[in-house]
C-alpha cells in the first residue's frame, strides 16, 4: 500500500508500531508531528510536505511517519481557512505521486480518525487502516513484562495479577506505572543517598534495591488508566 493509517486512542503505542517497522524493514524512517508541519508563513507548510516526501524518495525505502495528521489534514469543510484547504491539497497530490517515487509508504497516526478529511481515506492514499486499541489483559502482561524486565522485582511482585488489575490501562500508563514505582523504591531509599544529584548511587544501594507489591500498589494511587 501507499498509506496506512493507525487509529485509536492516545499512548497505545501506535508511534512505536511506526518506529518497529521502520527498524524491522531496515527502512529509512523520517518522522513528522502534524501540528509541526502547520506554519504561519504562507506556502511554509506545502513546502516542508514537499521536502518530506523528496528526502523519501532520495532515501527510499523509506517510511514517512506523520503523527496526528489530522492537525494538517482536518475535512476541509471544517478547516479555518484557505492555508489549511492549501494543505490538504498539497498532501493529496504527494500522495497520489507516490508511484513514481520508489519504494517509499506513509504511515499515519490519529486520535480522531473521523476528524479527518475523508479524501485522504480514498483508494490509493490512505487505502489501508489499522485499529490499534486498549490493550486486553494478555496485552497488559505483555507490555508490563517489557517494562519491568531491568526492574529489579522482589518475589511479591506478580506481573500477571499487576495486569488484572489494570484494566483500560494503554501501553504509555503501564510505562508511567512502573516508573512510577520505581521511584517509590528510590524514595524510600532516599535517607541513604548523598544530597548532590548529580552523584552516583553506592553499588551497595544498588544491590539491595528492590521494587516491591506495595511499590506498585502506592503507584495504582497516582496512575490512572486512560481508557
């Protein structure tokens, strides 16, 4: 496909789905925050779209990630103005010119999928979509395992009971939680570190630091699930 669209909601990881691809397929990969490419210098957003696409191609295979793309490609009908409309035009013919560009996909991400134009959505643009959702509990576990794997956990730590009690949690609170609890272990410790920040941990410290259920527990307080 030319395109591919990633929809769902905020911190499921649809930016790191991007990235995979790009490092699995050994694609040069250029990435681009949608509200980025919008300048308040008129014919600014059209030209960077422009060099996005020519930087593709002189590096193809290549993988273009446009993250929220609905902030440069809203329905026109709703847009504020004739930059915007100049834009999504812009964007439209770059993609429909994709063919004679060599190896070289789009890949965007948004979380309103119908705030988008739905021209963008047509064969031979964004023909193909992907709904990347909250994680199921086998999601959780999977995505709690990756982020605990360097934690040093005590043995009443149990990640698959962590991942039931986590519902609605998407893979960016599952990575704010474990951090989070994490830092309950460095504060409790806190008393036995030197007051300079910027010196290191004791590797006695370090050896005897462990993240505990309550650790996790405290952390439940402060983390709350998106979904």
């Amino acid at each position: 496909p030319k395109g591919v669209l990633l929809r769902g909601p905020p911190g499921t990881g649809k930016t790191l789905i991007a990235k995979a691809v790009a490092n699995e397929s050994g694609a040069h990969f250029i990435s681009i925050n949608g509200p980025e490419i919008v300048s308040k210098f008129v014919g600014e957003a059209e030209k960077n779209l422009r060099k996005l696409f020519d930087d593709a191609e002189k590096n193809s295979p290549a993988i273009i990630f446009i993250d929220e793309i609905d902030a440069i490609a809203p329905k026109r009908e709703e847009s504020y103005g004739e930059v915007e409309r100049r834009i999504v035009a812009q964007l439209l013919a770059l993609m429909d010119g994709l063919k004679g560009r060599g190896k070289v996909i789009v890949i965007a991400a948004t979380n309103r999928p119908d705030a988008l134009d739905p021209a963008l959505r047509r064969g031979g643009r964004f023909d193909r979509e992907i709904e990347i959702g909250v994680p199921s509990k086998a999601g959780r576990l999977q995505i709690l395992k990756i982020h605990t794997r360097n934690m040093p956990l005590s043995k009443g730590v149990n990640v698959d009971e962590l991942a039931s009690v986590t519902h609605g949690f998407v893979g960016a609170d599952i990575e704010s939680l474990c951090k989070e609890a994490a830092m309950n272990v460095l504060r409790r410790e806190m008393p036995e570190l030197s007051a300079k920040e910027d010196e290191k941990i004791p590797q006695e410290l370090l050896a005897k630091l462990r993240v505990r259920k309550l650790d996790f527990k405290e952390a439940l307080k402060l983390v709350s699930p998106s979904a």
